[in-house]
C-alpha cells in the first residue's frame, strides 16, 4: 500500500483490520507533522498525519510465546479440532470468569447468535435494533425468520422498551437485545416486557466481555447470551464466538447442534450445523485471556485521554462509561452534534486522509441495507433516533495496538475543524 495516499473504508475490502495483511507485524510508522491550521489537514493537501493506516479494531495480542507453546501442544497432540482439551479449557475459565453454568465455544459470533436463536426456537418475527452490526439481523433472516427493528434510546444507543413494546404482534415470538458499546441492553425492562407477552429473550453481547450489568457480569441476563471474539473485539480468540446460559438443556441441545447433532459415533439425534471452535483459537483465547485486564487498562487509559482531549471542543462528545460497573473500554464513541461546523461525514474524511480509519458505526443502520431496505421501504419513518444516531456517531481507534500520537493527532484534527 503506498504511504501517502488515504485509505479509503476497508483497504482490503474486510471491514475491520481482523483480516488484512499488514505490512508489518506491529505498528512502526509514526506521526509527521503538527496540525495547528486547516493548512496542515491532509484533506487540504498537507501529507497525512501517520504513513500507514490507524485501524479501528486493530488485534489486541497476548504473549506470543505462551501461543507458541499451546501451538506445540497442538503438534504434539494432533488434535486439532472437535471439543479438543483448549476448547474445554476455554469454555470452563470462560464461564467462571462471567460466573455463568454453560459456556459452549462456537466458531464465530454469527453462528453462535444462529445456534442459540435455533435452540431457543424463534420463528416468525423476532425484535431487534437495527442500530447494530449487521449480524445481528442476518442471523434471524438467514433462518426465515423475520426481524422487526424497534428503536433505540438516543442516549443510550441500546433498545428503547417503549418502541419494542410498539413492534409485538401475534408472530413475535422473541427479542434479542444488544448490548452495544459494552452497555448493558435495558435488561429489567426487557425481561418484563417478554414474560408479559411469552416471548423468549436473548442478547447479542458482541460488544460486551467484560462488562457488568449492576454488578453482575453480562452473560447472565436473558434464556442465553452470545459473544463474539471476533479479532476486531476486545477479546478475540481469532475467530470465536459462544454462547452462555445458565440453562443445562439448552447448553446440550447447542452443544448437539454444534457438532451436526452427534451423540457418539454414528448417532445423529438433532438437526445441526458446523459450529465447532478449532484449538488454535481456543489456544489464542486463552493467551488473550490472560492479558484481558491489562487490554482493559490500556483501553480506559486512552478513552480518559480521548475525553480529556475532545470535552474541550464545542460541538462533539465522547462517549463515557458507567464508572460504577465493569467495562472493557473498547468503544471510543463520539457523537458529532448538529451544531458542528462540519458534518460526521466530513470529520470521517478528515481523518481518514490523515490516515486515521475512523468508522461510521453503525451506518446507515441495518434497515438500510439492501436487504432490509427491500424487506422494509418504510422502516426508518419507524426509527427517527436510530437514523439520527447513525448519521452523528463515529468510532475511534483504541487497543494495544494504538500507535503513539495517534489520540493528539485526532485531537488536533477535530479542534481545527471545530474552529473551520
Ligand atoms: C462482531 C459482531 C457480531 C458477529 O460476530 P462474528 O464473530 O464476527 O461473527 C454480531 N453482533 C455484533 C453486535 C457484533 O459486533
């Protein structure tokens, strides 16, 4: 890739850095310049802050030798997939550390949301937020099943009880929260709301490992949970996923569908699928496991720089955390406000020309993409905070892997475009 030249979104057409080739194992370039006027923007011709791409969603990595070690294990063992002793090892620290029953690793976050919707036996129509990643939709449609977008709380960004009360018809049979951001869904309101009208609820917690709800770990909350540890996630495992219950029979029937429904040798006794996680992810799991509260430290480090940086600029917020529960920090959320000077889509040139790959998360909403916008021509006259959070809010890069500089750069970006 030629240093120099901005990057346009997904240099590599991935959406996330998890599955580019970089040039280099680790970052080595460097910030360039001083950005004290709009002369020295990149997007009005100066070079560009950094000479190779800062990604929203860069890995975070744990000890590269303990990986060595459980690879050799591997060798060793042959035994290489199929409920191998890293997976075990995985899903029993992983339900201790949410202090969950049942853990059952998946081989990403999108199977696992299919396998728990499956075992949960959602039909018809299922109400989700369309302010989220697209999976969350897909995993419902990819089954048949219809989902119904209901609104979010603009200042939460996470379902609003009142709008899924709106979307329930005599098809709904479930609503999958999502915990955006790592915050936890209105889990209470939820849950009422599904026990009053029989409806099974889940959560899509992608976002949030790590994270608590009143004290208590998410994982929890609801008939089952799902992670994703997808690379771009605070904790990755590679690729990954899993769901986690408190419920025995429901941790079986996944488990079964997991593993296309085998009971033993030659005995199919339910309909299934290919989830299975592969050992080496289990062993990249377990390594970043052991790193998690140190990424955790990293991440509140600079989301306290982010803030420090951008509050004093009018116009634009940072997202904060609720200090009083557990979080893991990934999220740099900023929501450029109406009386900006410039639009979120203009800041997210500006960066990306300093080579800063900020992103529009999750825009337009999944309402809009082609195949819910077929489905639904009218949904957004349904969702007015969902299209105005989408249009405002950007996402910021973060992790172990942020270059030096790079929080000053994108503070130097925004306050010389706050001044125009
Ligand atoms: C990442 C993500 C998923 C999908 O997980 P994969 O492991 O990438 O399949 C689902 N929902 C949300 C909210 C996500 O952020």
């Amino acid at each position: 890739m030629t240093p120099g030249l901005p990057i346009a979104t997904g240099s590599c057409g991935n959406l996330e850095s998890g599955g580019c080739p970089s040039p280099r194992s680790t970052f080595s370039g460097s910030r360039i310049k001083q950005i004290r006027s709009t002369a020295d923007l990149a997007i009005h011709g100066a070079p560009p802050a950094f000479d190779q791409p800062v990604h929203v969603g860069r890995p975070n990595l744990g000890d590269r030798e303990a990986f060595l070690r459980y690879a050799g294990e591997i060798y060793d063992r042959r035994w290489l997939t199929n409920d191998g002793p890293l997976v075990r090892e995985l899903e029993r620290r992983l339900a201790e550390y949410l202090g969950v029953r049942h853990c059952v690793a998946m081989c990403n976050g999108t199977i696992a949301l299919e396998i728990a919707i499956r075992a949960l036996g959602l039909e018809g129509e299922v109400i989700v937020p369309s302010y989220t990643f697209i999976a969350t939709a897909h995993a419902l449609h990819w089954q048949a099943i219809t989902p119904v977008f209901a609104d979010i709380d603009p200042a939460i960004h996470t379902l609003d009880p009142d709008a899924v009360r709106r979307m329930i018809t005599p098809k709904t049979s479930g609503i999958i929260g999502v915990h955006l951001w790592g915050r936890a869904a209105p889990v209470e309101a939820l849950q009422a709301i599904a026990d009053q009208h029989g409806l099974q609820l889940m959560f899509d917690a992608a976002h949030a490992f790590g994270c608590s709800h009143n004290g208590q770990m998410i994982g929890g909350f609801g008939r089952a949970e799902v992670f994703s540890f997808h690379a771009t996630k605070s904790f990755n495992s590679l690729e990954g996923g899993a769901v986690v219950t408190n419920d025995g029979e429901l941790a079986e029937a996944m488990r079964l569908m997991r593993n296309f429904g085998f009971a033993g040798f030659d005995n199919v006794i339910h309909p299934g699928t290919n989830g299975k996680m592969v050992e080496i992810c289990a062993a990249m799991g377990l390594v970043n496991l052991d790193d998690f509260d140190n990424t955790v430290a990293i991440n509140r480090r600079n989301h306290a720089v982010y803030r420090e940086l951008l509050s004093e600029i009018p116009g634009i917020s940072v997202r904060d955390y609720d200090h009083t529960e557990r979080n893991n920090y990934h999220y740099i959320v900023v929501e450029v406000g109406p009386d900006f000077p410039v639009s979120r889509d203009r800041m997210v040139e500006a960066l990306h020309a300093e080579n800063i790959l900020a992103r529009r998360y999750f825009w337009p909403g999944c309402h809009r993409m082609k195949p819910y916008r077929d489905l639904f021509p009218h949904a957004g006259l349904l969702l007015p905070n969902t299209e105005r959070i989408a249009e405002r809010v950007l996402l910021l890069p973060n992790g172990s892997g942020l270059p030096d500089g790079a929080i000053a750069v994108i503070g130097e970006v925004m306050r010389v475009l706050a001044n125009g």
